[in-house]
C-alpha cells in the first residue's frame, strides 16, 4: 500500500536531484557543516516560510518557530535555539519575524478561545495590555496590525534580555537583533526599526520604536495615560 504522502517522498527526490543538478556536491558540503549567519524566529503559519522569504539556501539560516514567533524567558525551546546560534555557531544577525494577519495575535484582540494555546498567546496579551493605551484609539484592523508590529518589538527586547545575548555583546561578539513584519498580501518584509546591537541601547531603541505608535491626545480618555507601563515611555 502506498503512503498517503507518496507524492511528497517523490517531489522530496525530484527537489534532491535538481539542486545536486544545479550544484554538484551541494550536499556532500551541507552534510560536512552548517554556517549560518542568521537565525530567524517566526511564527509557525505555513505562509511564513522562513528561507523563501528572504530567498535563502539550506544552510544558510537557522531557524525558530512558534505560535506567534514569540521568545518567552522560561522557554526552554526558544532559549536553546538562541544558545545554540549564539554560542555554537556564531550568527551575526538574529530577527524576529511576525506577520500581519496573524492568526495567534488576532485571537488575542478578538478574545478567542483556541484551547491549550491560549495559555501560549497569554503572552502576546500581556503585550496588548502593557501598550493598551496606544492601541484601543484605533480602528480595528488598524489594531490588529499594530500589535502585530508591537509583539515583534517586545520579542526583540525579550531576545536582547536573554543572558545569552548579553554575554556575547559583552565578549565583544558581533552580534545583532532586528525586528521584521512580513505581509501576507504582498509579500514583502518591513524592516521595524528596533535594531539593537549593544546591551547600552537596548533601552532607548525599545522606547524609540514604541513611540511610533501614539497614544490617545487626551490622557483624560479612557485607555489613555491611565495605562502606562513603567516599561513604557512616559517621557
Ligand atoms: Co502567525
């Protein structure tokens, strides 16, 4: 009886045999070592792909994906990942990938119950709730996309707080951490601007970045300046 996946195994062997067509030895050298000079962090939809987004080659990113691409400070997953790429194999850059429309950001605005994983998405709530005040003015898909970008900053402050991080930084390692939003619709990545690169600008570059998204003009309002976090810029 043939594999319900009989069609994978055989694209699997014709994919195999055109990249050793294309590049003789490609994976005798693949098999011998990996040298990435990435890692990404993304969210697990299937529509995120890291490698063909940033038109990578196997070997050439190291990859982490979770519901909502998030790195939380207990995950033990998340956090040997980052070791591993930090320590072991020395990538220079690592960005954190989220996606506009996504679906574990979405159940968080729309208080949607999924199951088990609501206790995972706790997390990009506890986001939604610290920035509040610089989110419910909005309009709602305006909301959705927001926290989406938002969810990626805080995950670029929680890699950037990883003792791993700020080991290497303090060694003298070249090393980087970017935030990124990819758009379902069009494809295309958009740079957030929350590169931190030095344990002394974590700080003001997280501020920087949250910044960009206003909070009510009038702090009298509901949802206004009442929600501050002290994390938050109340600059
Ligand atoms: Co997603």
């Amino acid at each position: 009886m043939s594999s319900p996946l009989q069609h994978l195994i055989d694209r699997n062997r014709e994919w195999a045999t055109q990249v050793e067509r294309d590049h003789p030895g490609f994976f005798g050298t693949l098999a011998a070592q990996q040298t990435p000079k990435y890692l990404w962090i993304g969210c697990s939809d299937s529509r995120v792909p890291a490698n063909q987004v940033v038109g990578l080659a196997p070997g050439e990113v190291f990859v982490h994906r979770n519901i909502a691409n998030q790195v939380v400070h207990s995950d033990l997953n998340a956090l040997s990942v980052i070791q591993f790429a930090v320590d072991v194999l020395k990538v220079e850059h690592i960005m954190v990938v989220g996606h506009y429309g996504c679906g574990g950001v979405l159940a968080v605005l729309r208080e949607k119950r999924v199951g088990l994983a609501d206790n995972w998405l706790r997390h990009v709530y506890d986001v939604k709730m610290r920035h509040h005040g610089r989110l419910t003015h909005l309009c709602q898909h305006a909301q959705e996309d927001t926290l989406c970008e938002m969810n990626v900053i805080e995950q670029v402050g929680n890699v950037a707080q990883t003792n791993i991080v700020k080991d290497a930084w303090a060694r003298g390692q070249p090393l980087s951490v970017h935030g990124w939003c990819y758009g379902l619709k069009d494809g295309l990545v958009k740079d957030l601007g929350v590169t931190m690169a030095r344990q002394d600008e974590v700080v003001s570059v997280y501020r920087e970045a949250i910044k960009r998204y206003p909070r009510l003009a009038n702090p009298g309002v509901p949802g206004g300046a009442d929600a501050i976090d002290p994390l938050d810029d109340e600059a």
